[in-house]
C-alpha cells in the first residue's frame, strides 16, 4: 500500500478530526505545489496562486473564483503557521468533544469560517477607502475556524483544566485567550481586517455555545449539507 492510498484509507476511517488536519495538509501540499510551478513558468514569485484559493473580498473577484468559499476554510500563512493551526486543531478539538459532538465540530469550523469570511468582506465594503492602504485582499480561514470551536469550549467549560508542560494544569479559558493571541502573532500585519475576520468567528463560538443552552443547535444545516452531500458522492461512486 502506497502513501497515497493509506493517506485515502486514513481518511475514510477516521473521524472529524482526522479528516479536518488531513485536509488542510493536503491542501497546503496542492498550494506548495501550484506555487512551485507557478515559479517555474512565470517571472516571480508573489503567491498569486495562494491568494487564488483565499477568501478575496471584492465580489467581482469572488465570482470569478467561487471555489474560494471552499478551500479558504483549509488555508494557512505559510508553513509555521499551518503546524500552529493543526496542533492546536487537534488538540483542543480533542477537548471540545468531549464537550460537545463531532457535527458540533465540524459545523462550528465551517460556521467560523463563514463569519469569518463576511466579516473581512464588511469591512472593505463599509469603508472603501481602505482599499488604497495596500491592505491584503485576500485571507486564508483555517484559523478562523479553529477560533470559532476554540471559544464554544471556552464559554462552555472555562475553568476545565489541561496539563502544560512547566505549568501544570492551566485552565481553558487561559489556554484559548493565549493561543488565539499567538495566531494573531502569525498573522501578517498587512491587513487588520483579518483581526474583525477572527473576532466575528470568535462570537459565532460564543453564539453556538448561547443557542445550544437554549436546546438550539445553529450548526444543524451544516450537517444536513454534509450528509447530502455524502449520499451524493457515494450515489454517483
């Protein structure tokens, strides 16, 4: 069995999680790779082609990529930001279920990264003039997601407490207020938009754990979406 195949069998049976880092992985391969001959073939190197699978912010660009909506959700900034992201998709969305459920997971990651989206999209659209202070017109949302998740766990168990090396056991809600500083640390600083991008994924966590209490799951359509999907899929196989 070859890598490509065990990577396909790993991916069928593993679980939200599994498939969440796979796929981001697996699309910063596609990015690495498209850049690579993008560098080849043309004259420079200003990752155009990463910025083609980002979520841009002017609709004109938007319908010419709608694809973008997608694979926006499965991008990082580079390297050290993608091993940031996955350890700490997979960590703390280990805890979140064992709080919450794996559709809860994955609907919140896709929710977080739709606010995410509208959010940076609001504010190139409410004040125009941002648009001559060179600010980046694009924006990778795997962090967003992560945020999203990241904050329904701390609202929901905030004092549950993790073991950290050298520290000992550090509550939750420490735990995602330093992590979430540190992904902004990672961010580049040429576009503060991104930063209103995390802080509306930031309130879509806090909206689900909200709704949740009151026997209302925001994250249900996702799931719909998800299992028609899939019957698709295995219908046309």
């Amino acid at each position: 069995m070859n890598i490509l195949e065990e990577l396909k069998l790993k991916f069928r049976t593993g679980d939200v999680l599994t498939r969440l880092v796979l796929v981001n992985c697996g699309m910063f391969v596609l990015i690495l790779i498209a850049d690579i001959f993008y560098t080849l073939f043309t004259s420079g190197t200003d990752m155009s082609i990463a910025r083609v699978f980002q979520f841009p912010w002017n609709p004109a660009v938007l319908l010419r990529q709608p694809w973008s909506i997608a694979t926006a959700l499965f991008t990082s900034h580079g390297l050290w930001h993608l091993l940031f992201n996955m350890i700490t998709l997979f960590w703390l969305g280990s805890i979140f279920l064992q709080f919450f459920t794996a559709n809860g997971l994955r609907g919140l990651y896709v929710l977080g990264g739709v606010a995410g989206m509208l959010c940076f999209m609001a504010v190139f659209l409410a004040f125009p003039s941002v648009n001559g202070k060179g600010w980046q017109q694009t924006i990778p949302l795997t962090s967003a997601c992560i945020l999203a998740f990241s904050t329904a766990l701390a609202f929901r168990a905030p004092n549950h407490a993790e073991p950290i090396p050298l520290f000992g056991p550090v509550k939750i809600k420490y735990i995602v207020i330093v992590l979430a500083l540190a992904d902004a640390a990672l961010l580049p600083k040429s576009n503060p938009a991104s930063d209103f991008a995390h802080l509306g994924a930031a309130a879509t966590g806090w909206l689900y754990n909200f709704m949740l209490r009151k026997g209302h799951d925001i994250t249900v359509p996702v799931t719909w979406l998800f299992v028609k999907t899939s019957n698709l899929v295995r219908s046309v196989k």
